[in-house]
C-alpha cells in the first residue's frame, strides 16, 4: 500500500533556521515503513508565517525558498516545499496551491508513487488541490485545532471545500471531534488520532503533597507564548507561599519570555522561577523524572504531547478543559483540568493537588503512567496504520459491488 502523506508541519532536518518543527506527525507515522505491505512518503509544504515575510530577505533563505528539499527521518522519505504565506491571509491562493501540487506531482513522477491512500493533515491547507491529486483509493483528512479555527471563520467557504475533497475526516481529539459534526463536516470517523510517547526510562514514586514538607517542582515544557498562559501559573504559585517550598521550571524559549520574568519579580517569585531555554528531548526527560506537577493551562492546542510525555514520567499533569487532552486526562483521577481562560482555576487547581492525602497522589500518578503506556507511540502509530488499511479496505469493496 502506498500512502501518501501532506502536512504543512513536520520534522525537518538540515534546516534550523525554520520557526516551525515538530516531530508530532512523525511520531504518528515513523513505524509505517517498517510494515512490509506499507510505503509512506511525506511532503511537507512548510508555511512560513505571514508575519515572518522578511525571513526570505535572510541570507540564503530565498534560493532555499525556490530550491525543493529532500531528507529522511527514521526511514520516512521526505519531501519539502516552502510555501510563504502572505500577511493576513485567510486561505493560500493560486500560486500557493500550484507549488504545492507540483511537489506532489514530483513526487509521484520521480518515484512512480502513485498512491492508494492520500492522507492530509490540516485539510484545510490541501482541499483546493485534492481533486487534481491522482488516488486509487481514499483521501482522508485528519483536522487538527487550526481547521476548526479557520473553518469558525469562513464555515461557508470551507466546509463544502472540505466535504467535497475528502472521503472521510478524522480528528486529533474529541473536542476537534464535536466542533468538525457542529461545523457540518462529512464522514466524521468516531476513531481519534491520538499521539503516542517514548516509555520513560525510569518513573518516579511522586510526592507533592505540602503535608510531607518537600520542596514541589512544577514543570512547563514548551515556547512561553501568549496561548499557554504561563502567567496563570506565575499569578497562582504565590498562594503557595507559607504553605510549601516550591520552584516552577520552565524550559523553551518563545515571545512572552521577557514578559514573564517581570510578572514573577512583581509576584516576587522572581527567586523560585527558572527558565532553563531550549534543550534536547532526552533533557527535558530527565527534568520530567525529576518534577512532581507538569503544568501548561494553553489554549488552541490540537492534543499537546508534552503532557502524554509528562504522565509517562509520573508527574501531577494539569492540562485544559475542552481542548485536545480532555478526554485523556479525567480531573482528579489521572491528573487535572482547568478551565480556559480562567486565571482563579488554576490557583484552585494547584491548592487542591498540594492539599490532597500522599495517598491521593500516589494514586494519581500511577494512573497517570497507565494511561500514558496506552498511548505508547509505537501502539498508537499501528493503530493509526490498522485504521487506514481499514477504511481503504472498505473503499475497495464499496467500489467493487
């Protein structure tokens, strides 16, 4: 089976100067190539953001803009194409569309890949040029945080888009789930496409009860941008003064960070938050065997890794009501939800996990890896793998009778 796989945000090697790079798709898709009857190839159409227009003007970057690029990472061929996104826009235009589709039809011609499933992460970027993309078996989207949000906008202009372009949707959480019916989108599929984590190492016993007079390490692992609302957490720790001993690490580097070092000297906590910058994967996990309470109250986040990555280590891990690990973490039984946007729920939160019996949390904690081992990464990417094979089966048969 040959699957083609389209994604504006993948892991990109050999370019470093790039905004955007994540490894969470390729965790979805790295054991693929290893199935003897499977042969993946991804083409990431990198967006450069809008605002970064100028980032072409850098030495070097707009011969790389016109020149396509090919890598691989863990066996996965890749295939990328930049694409630079115009300021303000609310969808790709022409010549966007036409670069990407001629990578795709590069692809297809310089390798004889013609596909049996075509898979596009973040339908939205790929609807316009679906039907000029040669398939002998289903187009599949798989809606992510950002279609939801483009699609509230426009849902006129985009949802027949979508509807016409692909044979069935799949979602990254169930919140993107209910949002993709009550936006009127087509063949929704029940299956959520989670991500999945490395096992820890080792997993800690966690203690982060006030009652055992230990010093609490809370833990925010990604860029201190507005839409994580690492100040909730900064405005809540000094409740804790009096009551416990405690530090907050927060490790990445982004736009707020200048911001927040101000906000912990005016909540003169400036002593017990640390900002410990950009670091390795393997780093960050010896940082998450270390810490009792991982914690990023963000907003807009498709499902969010990091917190898979943290209750694979044992840690307390406070995610967001209605947004992509609700539905993974269940409040006060493997870990802690707040609400959006809610400044008061994060200090309820963070007094109501300090307060708790060791009894409790230990509890917590161990649920916390059960859950985690579940989404395991290989487990979850074979799922994802079975589900594919499932629904092509289907459409073979469909075709056939």
């Amino acid at each position: 089976m040959n699957i083609l796989l389209l994604t504006p945000l993948y892991k990109i090697k050999g370019r470093d100067s790039f905004e955007r790079n994540t490894e969470a798709i390729h965790y979805l898709i790295k054991y693929w190539n290893e199935q003897q009857d499977v042969q993946v190839r991804v083409i990431n159409t990198y967006l450069n953001p809008g605002r970064n227009i100028a980032f072409l003007l850098k030495k070097g970057e707009l011969s790389n803009y016109k020149t396509d690029y090919e890598y691989e990472v863990d066996s996965v061929p890749v295939y990328m194409t930049e694409v630079q996104q115009i300021p303000f826009q609310s969808h790709l235009w022409g010549f966007q569309n036409k670069k990407m589709l001629r990578a795709v039809n590069t692809v297809i011609e310089k390798y004889q890949f013609v596909p049996d499933v075509v898979i596009a992460h973040f339908p939205v970027r790929y609807a316009p040029i679906m039907e000029n993309i040669p398939c002998n078996g289903p187009k599949i989207a798989v809606a992510h945080t950002t279609d939801t949000r483009i699609c509230k906008k426009k849902p006129g202009f985009w949802i027949p888009r979508i509807n016409k372009a692909f044979d069935r949707v799949y979602c990254r959480s169930l919140p993107i789930n209910r949002e993709c019916r009550e936006l009127g989108l087509e063949n929704v599929a029940d299956f959520i496409i989670y991500s999945g984590v490395p096992y820890a190492k080792e997993i800690k016993q966690n203690s982060c009860s006030v009652m055992i007079n230990k010093k609490i390490t809370f833990l925010y692992v990604g860029k201190p941008i507005k839409r994580k609302h690492v100040d909730y957490v900064i405005n809540a720790l000094p409740c804790l003064i009096g009551k416990a001993d405690f530090d907050f690490l927060i490790i990445g580097k982004g736009t707020e960070e200048n911001s927040l070092r101000e906000q912990a000297k005016m909540c003169k906590i400036e002593d017990r938050v640390i900002f410990l910058g950009s670091m390795s994967r393997d780093k960050v996990y010896e940082y998450m065997g270390k810490a009792n309470i991982f914690i990023m109250p963000s907003t807009q986040e498709t499902l969010g890794l990091v917190y898979l990555e943290a209750m694979m280590h044992g840690c307390i891990t406070v995610g967001t009501e209605n947004e992509g690990i609700d539905g993974i973490i269940k409040d006060g039984e493997n870990g802690f939800l707040v609400k959006q946007f809610d400044q008061e729920s994060v200090t309820n939160t963070i007094n109501r996990i300090v307060t708790m019996s060791e009894a409790n949390i230990s509890v917590i904690s161990q649920n916390a890896v059960k859950t985690a081992l579940y989404y395991n990464e290989k487990d979850m990417s074979l799922r994802y793998l079975d589900e594919v094979k499932r629904v092509a089966k289907e459409t073979r048969e469909r075709e056939f009778k």
